[in-house]
C-alpha cells in the first residue's frame, strides 16, 4: 500500500485499470511544488453543439480536431477542464486555440510557440454526400440493363 507524506504534493499523473473491472493496476505521480508552474493536458468540454446555428439552422457536422491541450500554470490554478462554447459557429466556421476562454494565471503551451500553433480546435463542416450522390448514380443504370436484356429476349 502506498503511503503519501503529508506535507508534500502528488499530482496523478496515468492511472491504467484492470481491462474488465474498476481495480486500479498502475499509478504514475508526479510530485509537484506549490510555487512552481506545471504542464498538464486538461480536457475540453464542447457546449452548444445542438443550439448552433451551423448545425441546428444550416445542417452542418460537428468535427473535434482536439479533445484536449497542454497547459502550464501553477498548481493551485490548474483547471479541471476548459469549456469550449459553440454555439454561436455557423457553417465553415472553426474556433481556435486564440480564442478559448483560458482562466487568467493559465497558458496554453502551444501559443508560445509560434502563431502557426493556433491549431483548430472545432469546426462545422457541410454533410458528406458521397454515398446518397453514388446510389443516384447505380440507380439510373439498372433499368438500362433490364431494357437492353428484355431487347436479347425479343430478338
């Protein structure tokens, strides 16, 4: 059994589960300072997904090009997630890493980069077609066939 002292500070880092029940197999920590920044990737929630005006009014499909981001921060500032707003993107629209409302003492690692790190991060795009645009296409092409069959069997 693991025993923590008290007066210093664990972060989990991984946690792995048994595959088949909720028993914890693996614990990774990391041990962290409370006047020193640290770099976490912090999940992102996406809401308003269903009032957008891209996907309620214009049919759009959502696509999530990130599911989280590293952010560095000192411990006691660290967020539990970031929530992405969406509801006001319409189609073609995308919201990037700029624009997520990040708490004050907080920063996004990958801004500190370079501006071509402004990833993505949700976008509306139109519905693919393709498949409905294909079965149009086989459609027409059947009863050609059944023509020039029942000509065969005139002749």
């Amino acid at each position: 059994m693991l025993k923590l002292d008290a007066r210093r500070n664990f972060f989990a880092e991984e946690m792995q589960r048994h595959p088949t029940n909720a028993l914890v197999m693996h614990i990774d920590l990391q041990r962290v300072s409370e006047d020193e920044e640290i770099r976490v990737r912090v999940p992102l929630h996406f809401v308003g997904e269903e009032i957008a005006p891209g996907v309620k009014l214009e049919h759009g499909e959502v696509s999530h090009m990130l599911t989280d981001v590293e952010v560095s921060c000192l411990p006691k500032d660290l967020p539990e997630f970031i929530e992405v707003d969406i509801s006001a993107l319409h189609l073609n629209d995308s919201l990037h890493l700029s624009e997520l409302k990040i708490p004050q003492c907080v920063e996004v690692v990958e801004l500190s980069y370079a501006e071509e790190h402004d990833y993505a991060v949700v976008s509306i795009h139109p519905p693919r077609v393709e498949e409905a645009e294909d079965e149009e296409a086989e459609a027409p092409a059947a009863p050609a066939d059944e023509e020039r069959d029942s000509d065969e069997d005139e002749k």
